[in-house]
C-alpha cells in the first residue's frame, strides 16, 4: 500500500524498498502471515507518534474506579459516624465505589443486628449520592456493603417544562 493508502500491487522487495527510498518513507510490513506479506510506505516515526498519541487520550479518556473501603465499629458515636458519611461522600464524589465494613471484636459478633442497622442508616444518609452494589454481608468478623456512586439524571430546565 502507498503513503495514502492505494494499493500498489505485488512486487519483489527489493523494488519495494526502492519506492520507499525514492519516496523518503519507510517499509513496514503489516501482516507477515499473509501469502504474500503485506507492506505499507509510510513515515514510521510519524506511525509511532500517532499511536502513542491515540493510546494516551484513550488512556486520559477513561476512569479507573477503584474499590474503597471505609471502616467501622459498631459502638461508633454519632460524630465519628458523621465524618465517616462525609469521608464516603467524598469518595464517591470522585467517582469510587466504597466498601463499607462493620468491623466486630470480641462478643460483638453475637449480636449482627446492630451492623445491619449501621449500614442501613449509612445507606440512608447517603441516598441521593449512592446506589447499594451489593447488600450487606457477613463474612467472618465483619459484615460490608459495597456503595457505588448514583447515575445523576439531569433534570428537566425551565424550557423543557414550558415546552411540554
């Protein structure tokens, strides 16, 4: 294939390489199991710059949501809980699911009930800015829930309700 794309036939390599040099570019073969292989003219430095620059928006493009974990104990206070919202909150602002654990020690564990009502008014709280992933588990020592960041859904402007 030439510089542009067009097919120039098949040819023995070393008038190949001749066009290339004739041309300033450079053979790149692009599919070598191919009966007969397949090459491209073109400015390999230039390929090369262009690759990396499409890796990198892709790369800026896309968001890794990572898997937070916020602990408790279930003999929390209300202040600490309240900066443990807060914590979440802003965790999940930033586009992270949070785990969120109850974190039992000692005869604690006997009574599971508590966890539960803690993670029920964790969820409670944050109800415009979480959706629950998976509901509240025991296993082991500790009983999690995992919170993912809510689908925000725009809501109707002025004109569009005038419009209706």
């Amino acid at each position: 294939m030439g510089e542009k794309g067009e097919q120039l036939g098949i040819m023995p390599l070393s008038q190949a390489l001749e066009t290339a040099r004739k041309h300033n570019l450079d053979l790149v073969e692009v599919a070598p199991t191919a009966v007969p292989p397949v090459c491209r003219l073109l400015d390999y430095g230039k390929y090369k710059y262009e690759q990396a620059k499409k890796e990198r928006e892709l790369r800026r493009s896309q968001r890794v949501s990572l898997l937070r974990e916020v602990r408790l104990r279930p003999k929390i206070d209300n202040h600490d809980f309240e900066s443990k919202i807060r914590s979440v909150r802003k965790l999940l602002g930033g586009g992270d699911k949070v785990k969120v654990t109850v974190r039992f020690r000692g005869r604690e564990i006997t009574h599971p009930e508590i966890g539960w009502r803690l993670l029920q008014r964790m969820s409670e709280s944050l109800q415009g800015a979480a959706s629950i992933a998976r509901q509240p588990v025991i296993e082991g020592r500790s009983m999690t829930v995992i919170l993912s960041p809510a689908v925000t859904q725009k809501t109707k402007t002025s004109e569009e309700v005038k419009g209706s």
